[in-house]
C-alpha cells in the first residue's frame, strides 16, 4: 500500500518529535522508504527517503512528489523545503531508529490494505472493514446507508439510525451535500466529525464519520477516510441488495395501485403471494417544518424496521405506507390502541403526522384506503389533538358531509328559507342560524336549548316561531330536518376551513 507525507509524519509523531516542511501531495504515492546515501543522487518522483542531516547535499535535483525524512539539522533545509516535503526528526536519535519506525508504519498500513482486500473479495462485510481500520486509524468510525441507517460501527457507536437531533443538524449543514465526493467536517452538539460520502457508481450510498471523541483530528484523515469509503463501496458492490426481488417488486405493485395504475396478471399474483391474508392499515405521513430536510428514504426505511411486514415509499410530498396489524391484535380482536400506541412512538421519533385507514385484507382496494388515510391527515388541519396520530374513523362524518356537499358552492343547496335567515343574520344581533343549529343539535327540546343560548323558553319559543316561519318548512319532518342539519354542518366545516 502507497502511503504520503501526512500519514508517515501523523505516525512518527507518535514516537519522536518531528517537524513538516515545504509543499505536499495528498493522494496516496509513496512507497516504501529509501536510504539516502548521498553522492548528489537525484531525488526521484514519488520517493520517501530518509536521509541523516549531514548528508544532505547542498544543491540535488529534486523530482515532483519526492518526501525528505531528514535526522538531524542542517543549513541545506530551507533550499529542500522550497522545492519538496521535508519532515524534520527534531529528537536526537538514530537514523535506523527513524528506518524502522517508517517501515513499522508501512507495515501496519499493508496489512491494514490485504485484510481490506481479502474481505471485500470473501464476505464483503463492511462491519469487519471498520473492525479492522479502526485500531490501526485510532477513532471511532460510523458507516451509514443511504437512508442513514446504521450499517457498521466501532463498539462506542450504538444505535440503529443517527439521533434525529443530530440528523436535522447533520443535514442543515450549509456544508453537506449528498452529491460531494470531498471529505467534509462537521461540528454537531459540541462534537467534532469527518465524514466522506459514499458512492456505488454515480449513485450515493451512504457516509463514512470519524468521531473524534476519543483524539484530535490528524492531517491524514482526509485521505484515510477517502480510502475507508472507496473500500466500503467495493464492499458494497459484491453484496446483494438488501431486500429480494421480490419484496421490493411487492412495494412497487402498491405504488400503482395507490396511482390508480392497472397491474396485470403476474402483479396481482404476486401481490396475493406477498400479501396473502394479513390484514393491513394504509398510513399516509407529512413531515413537520423543521424536518422537512429529512430523506424519506430515512423515514420508509425506519418504519419497515419499526413494523414487521410493513412497506412504506415516498409519494410525492407524503410517504404512504402498509402497516401489517395482525400481531397488533387483543384477545377480542382490537388492534387500534396497540397501534396507536406503536406509532406515536415512531412518529414522534422521526417528527411526522401521520393519517391512518380502517383494517383491510383486499390489496387491490389500497387506493381506497389510501384515501381514508388522505381524509383523515385534511381533517387533522380543523382538529387540535395531542396525538400526531389521525385515525379516518374520527373524521368520516366531516368527509360525508363534504363528499355530500361536492363541488357546488354550499349557498346553492340553500333553501330560500335559508337564505331569508342569513339574510336576519347579516343586519341582527341576535343569529338565528346559530338559534337553529342549537335548536336541532338538542333533539329540538326547547328545555335544553334554552339552557344552552341561556335564554328563557318563552323568548325562545317566540324565537323558534319565527325562525319557522322564515324557513317555511316543518322541523319535524326528518327529510327537512336532515337537510337543514347537513348544510348547518358544512357550514361549521367551511368556517373552521377558512379559520
């Protein structure tokens, strides 16, 4: 393995004093060292040597990319420093002491690169890559997928997924893009990180942090980390997909059908052999303001996760998902407050609302549901409620009473009874469409109207009176009353809209 300058001189720097002088590559170009002997020998491109102080020539031809270990002090340094990287042993010691140092890091540094080599030609496994690096590099190492889940990390990296405090920081970093291929650091909550994106062609697929917790940063990180990652790409070349075929061609079948998309034949047998009999709810989530950077990719890939034979995908500005609820079930076969239970711990997590649908077994019906879900995520924005947990069956009335009303405006199915009241209301003081829809939410029983608008029932008798006489109408004919009470409730519904 090739090392350079920063990582010969980060390592000598363990065992004696050294200094770094004049101009450096970053990239990996050295071999192993040379003795310098002297006798005005070129100082070839891309050669470490060490050399003793005085045998330092006073004037050599130096080719680019040469790297002076010099023992010793000498007046011929500043000449050296203006045309080559010099590091300077500042310790008085021997020049084969200084030798075997470098080769010992040669050494480490190789036998870091076969074992590299060997697992990414046998198991691939990227937790044995970082079990491996991280002795010899000193520093914690994390290694996350594409949807930052945790793929490999040294003992002191616990966790399943990044912390979402750490995340939302981690990806409101003016600095970090996805698309770099430079290391970039990072500061989160007091801690200090480098991290290198990884990449499988053109594609990302993930990170690579050093932590340093446990040293300071050193001048070779750059291009260890850069090494770590393109290990850990070819690494990730040689395994399969993390899910089957099949699993993932089953998401992609619900995706159409969510799309209202015909699927053919071998897409229905599939999704029956997929499906089979569980019962599903679909979920529908949005994401918070102050995590709206987050990758949906992140959120799916958590809650298939959180969920056992869950799917979930990102649709448009949303995230639908399928939340299998049979091992959600009580004994007397209930699975809401389980679920509910289970989700707001997820939601709460990963800063999502979420809209949930009835239980359902036919998959070919998912659109369906997916609107129930829709419908209840609408209603949740008229609703305030602790939970970010919206369940349909909460604001089915509200969308039959909208379903009911369609696209007319709602002053069309106004009676012209109903209009002379709104008429009243405009010039009065006293509302006799609120009169009204007090009157009909008590069953029309004047003794509990009257408690409720706290009024005296002869006032509101005389008040009833004249609101029937306006409407034209009888209340006690339930078709009439049934009218009346939807467009009253529509009413409600679009001012709490326009609220």
């Amino acid at each position: 393995m090739k090392l350079n300058a920063d990582i010969v001189f980060d390592n000598l720097n363990d065992h004696i004093s050294v200094e770094m002088l004049g101009r450096k590559e970053s990239g990996l170009h050295l071999s192993r060292p040379r003795f310098y002997t002297g006798n005005g020998q070129i100082f070839e491109k891309d050669t470490l040597y060490i050399i003793r102080a005085d045998k330092l020539p006073m004037r050599s031809s130096v080719r680019p990319g040469a790297v002076l270990v010099v023992v010793g002090d000498t007046m011929q340094l500043s000449f050296y420093k203006n045309r080559c990287c010099i590091i300077h042993v500042t310790d008085d010691t021997d020049i084969f002491n200084v030798f075997n140092l470098v080769q010992d890091i040669y050494n480490r540094y190789e036998t870091l690169d076969a074992e590299i080599a060997n697992i990414i030609n046998t198991t691939a496994g990227i937790q044995r890559i970082v079990d491996v690096a991280a002795p010899v590099l000193g520093t914690d190492i994390l290694v996350l997928d594409e949807y930052f889940g945790v793929l490999a990390a040294t003992e002191n990296q616990a966790g399943t997924y990044l912390d979402l405090a750490n995340l939302s920081t981690f990806l409101a970093s003016e600095d970090l893009a996805m698309q770099r291929h430079d290391p970039i650091s990072m500061t989160i909550l007091d801690g200090s990180y480098l991290c290198q994106n990884i990449f499988v062609g053109e594609e990302y697929a993930g990170s690579v942090t050093f932590d340093y917790a446990g040293r300071r940063r050193l001048p070779s990180d750059g291009v260890m980390i850069s090494y770590i990652a393109d290990a850990i790409s070819l690494a990730m070349r040689q395994l399969p997909p993390s899910e089957s075929g099949d699993f993932g061609a089953f998401r992609n079948v619900i995706a159409d059908l969510v799309d209202c998309v015909t699927i053919d034949q071998a897409q229905r047998s599939r999704l029956e052999k997929l499906g089979g009999k569980r019962r599903y709810v679909c979920v529908k989530m949005v994401l918070s303001k102050d995590l709206a950077s987050l990758p949906y990719g992140y959120i799916c890939s958590e809650m298939e996760s959180v969920f056992p034979h869950s799917i979930a995908f990102a649709h448009g500005a949303s995230i639908v998902g399928l939340i299998c609820v049979d091992d959600l079930c009580d004994e007397d076969g209930g699975y809401l407050e389980r679920l509910k239970a289970d989700l707001e711990e997820f939601v709460e997590a990963v800063g999502v609302t979420v809209g949930i649908s009835d239980a359902f077994t036919d998959l070919l019906k998912v659109r369906l549901y997916y609107d129930q879900a829709f419908a209840a995520l609408v209603g949740s924005e008229f609703k305030t409620q602790d939970s970010r947990c919206y369940v349909f069956q909460d604001y089915a009335f509200m969308k039959l009473v909208l379903n009911a009303i369609g696209d007319l405006p709602l002053e069309m199915y106004f009676t012209d009874g109903m209009k002379r009241l709104v008429e009243h209301d405009r010039e009065a003081n006293v509302s006799y469409i609120e009169t009204l829809r007090c009157y009909l939410a008590n069953s029309m029983s004047i003794a509990k109207t009257a408690k409720a608008l706290f009024i005296h029932r002869s006032t509101l008798l005389d008040r009833i009176g004249r609101i029937e006489r306006e409407l034209g109408c009888d209340l006690k004919n339930p078709d009439e009353r049934l009218r009346i009470e939807i467009l009253l409730k529509a009413q409600q519904i679009y001012d709490a809209m326009g609220s």
